[in-house]
C-alpha cells in the first residue's frame, strides 16, 4: 500500500531531526576531543619556549663564566675551544663574533681567515649586527686593507653611531693613508671616540694628537700627549679629574674641528 503524503512529510521530518541530533552530537564530541589537544598545543609551544629560554640563559651563563676565566688567566687555547663548542650548541651572532675575536687574538697560521668566518656566520644570523661589522673593520685595517676596513666599519656605525673603536680606527686610516687622507674627516671621528670614552682611552688620544700634528696644530697635539702621560701615570681618582679636565677644555672652532659623519 502506498505512503500517503502526510506520512511522507513526517517521515522526513523524522530524518532531518535525526541529522539534526547527528550533527550536534559530532560537534560535541568534536569539541571534547579538540580542547584537549589545543591545551596539549599551547603547552607544548609553551614548553618548546621555555626550554630555549633556558638554553639561552644556559649559554648566557657559560659565556659569563668562560670571560672571567679568560680576564684572569688569559688562557687563548681554553677560551677558544669554550666557545667553538658554544658555537655548536648554541649558534648565536654574538658567541660567533667572539669566537672570530679570539681567533684573531691568537694570531696563527689562517686565524685572520678563521676569524672572519666566524663573522660573517654571525651576520647570516643577523644582517645588522654592528659588532661583527665593527670587529671586521678592526681585522681589515690591521691587515692593511683599507677600504674594506672602511666600508665595514660604515656599516657598524650605521648599527651603533657611538662606537668609539669604529670611530677611531676610521679615523686613523683618514689621518695615515695617502691614498684616502681627509685629516679634517679623521679629526671629526677621532674627537668622537675620545668624547664617547671620556678622554680615558690613551690609544683614541693618541690617534687625536697624531691629527692634530699633520694639521700642523702642535700646542694641541702636545697638550693631549702631556695629557696622556699624567692620565698613564695617576690613581684611578686622578686619571678621572684628569681626564674630565682634558675633555672640559675649549676645543677650536675651526671649520677642521667640525666633526661629520662617514660618508
């Protein structure tokens, strides 16, 4: 006998209901099952973060421990295999500079070229990284390659503009070499890492006095070698007001003093 349409349409009804509980049902259980497993996520990315953390505070401690070690021994051949296993355990930009540092330290065979690996591994870490811009300056201008030397160190001023060694060795390579000589330029700079350092840092005096000469300024270039003697010579305290009272002099106004910025 056929279904009449009254029993078809509450047949339907039936089904639709039933998909209706069906769907409900599967959401439920979905629901059950997913918060559990978005818990277990978050606590997992949780954990993934705090134990890199602690690798890091790990390395952080090691890294501390290896330079007083090296502060109080100077022991070259430890302090360069303490951070080599860093390296491996913790590929950090700055554990990489230091290692390329010391490398270049110890002076053998292929450490320049070792040491300048080290640094370029640490700028693939981090593009930016003004120390291993600045360290790489300082290894170019002892190699005597100049223009490297300063194209490296641009890049590490750009990173920090208060980088006195930058500033120095900068201005050292304008004062000496014939080839890029800018004794203005030079002085610019080497007034700036005497000033950043406080007139404390005898080697950023000496560069200044050595301008200063070849700017044909005597009385100043042997008031800052006088200088340099009392500050060598005196108790912490002294070289202090010593220093504080070399800065606090008046400086020239000559358009030579006006300090400017890398090109």
């Amino acid at each position: 006998m056929r279904k009449t349409g009254t029993a078809r349409t509450r047949s339907a009804s039936t089904h639709e209901q039933v998909a209706r509980v069906q769907k409900k049902l599967a959401f439920r259980l979905l629901l059950v099952f997913s918060v559990p497993l978005v818990i277990i996520l978050i606590l997992g990315a949780y954990a993934f973060r705090l134990s890199s953390r602690l690798k890091e505070v790990e390395a952080l401690e090691r890294v501390n421990l290896v330079e007083r070690v090296y502060g109080t021994t100077r022991n070259l051949p430890w302090a360069i295999s303490e951070y080599s296993e860093l390296a491996t355990k913790y590929p950090h930009h700055q554990v990489f500079v230091r290692l390329g540092a010391l490398y270049f330290e110890r002076g053998e065979p292929d450490d320049a070229a070792r040491a300048i690996a080290q640094l370029n591994q640490a700028l693939e870490l981090k593009r930016d990284y003004w120390d291993a811009y600045s360290t790489l300056s300082y290894i170019y201008l002892e190699q005597r390659k100049h223009r490297e030397a300063i194209q490296a160190g641009e890049a590490a001023l750009r990173g920090n503009r208060f980088d006195a060694q930058t500033y120095n060795n900068l201005a050292w390579i304008y004062a000496q070499d014939t080839s890029l000589k800018d004794l203005p330029r030079a002085e610019g700079m080497a007034r700036k890492a005497v000033e950043y350092t406080h007139c404390l840092n005898p080697d950023y005096l000496d560069t200044l006095a050595e301008i200063y000469t070849g700017l044909e300024r005597h009385d100043e270039a042997a008031r800052i070698r006088r200088s340099i003697t009392e500050i060598a010579g005196t108790k912490f305290v002294s070289r202090e007001i010593a220093a504080k009272e070399l800065c606090a002099r008046p400086r020239p106004t000559s358009a030579a003093a006006t300090p400017e910025s890398p090109r």
